[in-house]
C-alpha cells in the first residue's frame, strides 16, 4: 500500500453509511452562538434559559403521557410486562427509570425491562453502530416482547433505527406501543400507538440530546412510572407504601411514612412493623384500621395488596 494512499479495499472497510438527521435537536440554538467566547457565568445562564423551556415542553404532552400510563398500567394488571427500548442517553435514562422502581416502589423486577442498543457495556461507553442497528432491536424485541405487553421506543431524534426496529416488531408480536421522542415532526408517530413528542428545540450545544431533550425524556419517565406505580396502589396519599428498605435511611424512612400516615407514635410505629416482619403495607392497615397484624395481611391479600382496598374490607 502506497503511504497515504487508501486501496480500495481498505476503503470499503473503514466507509461507514452517514445519515443527516434533520431533528428540531440538530438545528443550531442562536442563542448560544457565541458560547465558546462566554464567560463561565454566561454559558451556565444560557444553559439555565435553555433548561426553563423543557417543563412548559412536557405540560404540552401531558395527555399523550396520560394515554401511555394507562397502556402500562392494564398491561401490568393483566399480568404483562413493560418494555423500553433505546440508544444512547435515551437508552441510558430508561435503565435508569427501570432501575429505580423495584427499591422505590417493591415492584417485581420483571415489570419494568430496558433495552439498551449495545447491550449493558453501553452504559459507559459509545457502542460503534448499536443505534443504526435496526434489525438487532427488532430482533430482541421479537425474542423478549409477548402479546399485551406495553413497548416504549426512547429516542431523542425520532428516528434511531434500533429503536424503529424494536417497535415495529413489538406491533408483529401484539404488543401496545409508545415512541418517546423530542421531535414533534418524527416521521414515525403515524405507526405506534401513542406519540410523545416533546418539543424542546434546538440544544445549547447544537445537537447534545444529552441535555434538553434527555431533561425532557427523564421528566416524562420520571412521571410515567410513577403514574403507573400510583395506578396500581403502591402509593398511600403521597406517601411510598412498597418501599424496600436496603439501608438505614431506608428504615428511618419507614418509620417516618407510618407516623405521617397514622398519627402514631414512634415507638407505636416501630412495634407495628416489627410485628409485620418489616412490611411496610400491613403495619399501615393495621394502624390505620386497628385490625391484629393477622387481619390486615388478609385483607391485603384478600384487595389484590391495594391499601385502601384491604382498609374498605376491614370497615365493613
């Protein structure tokens, strides 16, 4: 091979397909056209602006998240799973939201399942192509998605083929789907079942979806699921009633929940949960009822462990 030439050969192998995503996310923010001249206060302002916007974006698709949590919610009921499906740091903040909800809210682990193009050693590092890799999605969603289940496609721009591919096999298999996305334009909201496209704009850093459009997707998760957990009563008033308590701030919490929820003393509390074996749900009815620890695992047992529903069984 002659020095700095590229044979034919070797050309075809380092050749990589280039797509021009047109996205509101691509375009340039004229805002911030002079950032790399701004003093390190001015750049944290224009970002801050920026940042103001992503809250009213949301507001906007509050029906659509509605739509979405309902999905969920009957998929969950009926004994199916929840699925996303992303790239990137869309991938990343659905692992993230997935994560979360069996310490927070106890639910089973199964409920909730990411997909996250490249697989796990994307959390911490870019996987060459895992994105434009259309058939892998489809591929896994057709090995892991089931008929009732709910699919939620993340991608910032709308369009990534991974996640294009794990829906379009999800529809094949009967599941419901969603596509989440800080495009409003996406050519794909006419092919799921519910479209959630935040409008964010242009970011600060032209085409960083790492930061208003992921703020965006982390509010619309963040509220998503824990709309679903609220539905399906592993919330009490405002109150985290299925928590699992893996340390001593956890425990703490606990004893702090029944005393906000009962009126009751410390001590009183303690007792309770200590009889429960340290499920939170049943020292609550209990307290809250007056029933023997006994009654109230019962009755929870009895209202499909729905608080309120295990409470209205005891009144009566």
């Amino acid at each position: 091979m002659t020095a700095g030439r590229v044979e034919p050969d070797e050309a075809a192998t380092v050749a990589r397909p280039v797509v021009r995503v047109g996205a509101p996310t691509e375009r340039r923010n004229p805002d911030s056209a002079d950032l790399d001249m701004m003093s390190t206060r001015d750049v944290l302002t224009i970002i801050n602006d920026a940042d103001r916007r992503v809250p009213a974006a949301v507001a906007a698709v509050l029906d659509e998240i509605a739509a979405s949590v309902d999905l969920a919610v009957a998929a969950l009921r009926s004994g199916h799973r929840v699925h996303y499906f992303g790239a990137g740091t869309s991938g990343r903040l659905g692992v993230l939201d997935a994560a979360e909800l069996a310490p927070t809210f106890n639910s089973p682990r199964d409920w909730f399942c990411a997909h996250l193009a490249g697989g796990p050693e994307a959390m911490w590092r870019a996987v060459e192509d895992a994105e434009d890799d259309e058939r892998g999605g489809a591929a896994e969603a057709a090995e892991c998605v089931r008929p009732g289940d709910l699919v939620v496609g993340l991608a910032a721009s709308g369009r990534t083929p991974y996640v294009l591919g794990a829906l379009a096999a999800a529809r094949t298999q009967g599941a419901a789907t969603v596509l989440l996305c800080a495009n409003p334009e996406a050519e794909a909201a006419s092919s799921v079942d519910v479209f959630i496209g935040v409008d964010t704009g242009p970011e600060v850093v032209t085409g960083s979806t790492r930061m208003k459009a992921g703020t965006a997707q982390k509010l619309v998760l963040n509220s998503f699921s824990t709309a679903v957990m609220v539905r399906l009563g592993r919330v009490y008033s405002n109150l985290m009633i299925d928590m699992v308590a893996t340390n001593a701030k956890l425990r703490g919490r606990m004893i702090s929940i029944l005393m906000e929820a009962t009126n009751c003393s410390e001590e009183i509390c303690r007792r309770a949960l200590h009889e429960a074996a340290g499920d939170l749900k049943t020292a609550l009815v209990s307290l809250v009822s007056g029933a023997e620890i006994s009654a109230a695992r019962a009755a929870l047992a009895r209202s499909a462990h729905q608080v309120r529903g295990a409470l209205a069984l005891l009144a009566s």
